[in-house]
C-alpha cells in the first residue's frame, strides 16, 4: 500500500520506518506492527466482515495524520473516548478473525495500539533538532540510504500489491461507501483545528532539489503511458463540458465563501508574489 488517501484500509503505509524514541518522547505514527497486522488483514480480506464504521476509522486512523479528536464528527459520536473504543473494538475484532497462524504471527499486545504523540513543545524542539541534525549532508545520504534498504526489506511483494488494490477498488466501486467516505473526509475539513493544522504541515513541508528532480522524473514516466495519456485527453474533454465548468465555478464560489480558507489562499498569493517579484528584481540587478 503505497498510496495515500484518507479513507478506508488502502490509506495505510506499509513502508515506514520504525518507530525510534528520542529522551522522554516518541516519533508519532502507528507503529510497524500494527501496520503489517493490518496488512495481513487486507490481503486475508477479513476487513469485509466489520462494519463500515469501525473500518472507515480504523483505515482514516492509521492511515492519515488525524488524532481521535479529528475523528469525533466522523464517528458521529460525541466524545474521543467514544472513539477510541470504536477502534479498539474494530481491531480486537479483526485479530479475533485472524487465523491461529497470523495470530502467533501477531500478538494481540503488540499490534492493537494506539499512534504515538506528543505536545506542541516537544514537537518544536525536536523539528529544530531535526533541521540541525540533517544539515549535514554526509549523515543524510547515509541515513536515506540505510532507509531506502528498510523499506525495500519491508515494502510488500507485487501479488501483496495487487491484492489489496484490488480490494480498494472493489470498495470504491460501492456507491453507499464512496458517499459515506467523501462525507466523512468533508466533516474532518470542517474541523477548523484539523484544517489548520494540515495546512501548516503543508505550508512548512520542505522539499529538497533532489526529491524534486526524482518527482520530475517519476511524473515524466507515468505521464508518458499511453494509458495515462488517454485518460488525461478523457479528463480534458469532461473537464470542457457546460456541466463541468458550472460545477467547478460553484465549488470555487464555495472555498472563497470560507473564511479560513480565504485567508489561507490570500495569504499563499501573497508570498507567491513577493517570491516572484524577488526573482524578477534578482534577475535585473546588475
């Protein structure tokens, strides 16, 4: 599972590095043996037998950045704990269904755990470390190295792959279940501390020139398919009917009529400009 969504079990990363502790605080994120228990659990398809709740939040829950907090007006519940208990029912649940040999494989105490966290205060100390700590170059290419072989290592096989995109897209093809996720992921958008924090961790998201320059080149090769080029040509001729013109028209009407999310796209115009007008008096000065 290697794409990112914010729903159902397709949403979870398998490839992630463990869950290391720095002095008195975690690194936050599920940890590596919930996530291959969850593996296992898509690929067995034993997922299907739970209700569409606890799965829709087990799935948002490890698979994304929200916290418990995030998830109450998803839940349709009213309070944390609440769902706290929905994902630990939902888990215990799906390890009850588990096969005796996947049980052995995963221990009930080590796979039905909660993602680590921390306070805003550590979070600054520890994002200042980081800068300092990955200034130097030598230990950067050792250590995304040292991952690059962990994630390979760990990164599930092609049939594992196929499996359980298989299974996304069967979900997906769900009229009832398409509706109940797009309505669930816009109740979590309009949690103002939810929006705002995703845009925070958009805004300060740093992005090396190397990482772009392998993006450019992973990008150039998928969009050179001539599969992908069918699709886009498909995508443009929709995108100039009346009807979707209208549609966009009207969805843009309603993102300007949110105030934070007004403020948040003047704002990125705003430094878009000064960015630009930097370069253009950049470019002239003698």
């Amino acid at each position: 599972m290697t794409e990112r969504q914010t729903n159902g079990f397709s949403s979870i990363e398998v490839a992630s590095p463990p869950v290391r502790k720095r002095g008195r605080y975690a690194i936050p994120g599920p940890h590596p043996e919930t996530l291959t228990f969850l593996v296992d659990v898509t690929q067995s398809k034993l997922y299907e037998n739970l209700d569409a709740r606890r799965r829709n939040l087990i799935g948002i829950y490890y698979g994304s950045q929200a916290t418990l907090e995030d998830l109450v007006q998803v839940a349709q519940v009213t309070s944390r704990k609440s769902v706290r208990q929905l994902i630990i029912s939902g888990m215990e649940e799906l390890w009850r269904n588990l096969p005796s040999d996947l049980q052995e494989k995963h221990p009930r105490e080590k796979v039905i755990k909660f993602k680590k966290r921390f306070d805003h205060r550590a979070k600054e100390r520890m994002s200042k470390s980081r800068t300092f700590y990955w200034q130097d170059h030598v230990r950067r290419d050792s250590i995304s190295e040292r991952l690059k072989s962990i994630n390979e290592e760990r990164s599930p096989s092609n049939e594992a792959r196929r499996l359980m995109s298989a299974a996304s897209k069967r979900m997906w093809q769900n009229p009832e279940y398409r509706s109940r996720i797009t309505e669930a992921t816009k109740r979590m958008w309009q949690n103002p501390e939810y929006r705002d924090r995703m845009s925070r961790i958009v805004q300060n998201r740093v992005v090396s020139p190397e990482t772009r320059a392998k993006l450019k080149e992973i990008l150039s090769e998928i969009y050179s398919a001539p599969e992908m080029r069918v699709k886009l040509d498909e995508a443009r001729e929709m995108a100039r009917t009346p009807e979707s013109r209208d549609k966009m028209s009207k969805a843009r009407k309603s993102l300007w009529q949110d105030p934070v999310l007004r403020e948040i796209m003047i704002e990125a115009m705003r430094e878009g400009w000064k960015r630009k007008k930097a370069a253009v008096k950049g470019q002239y000065m003698i």
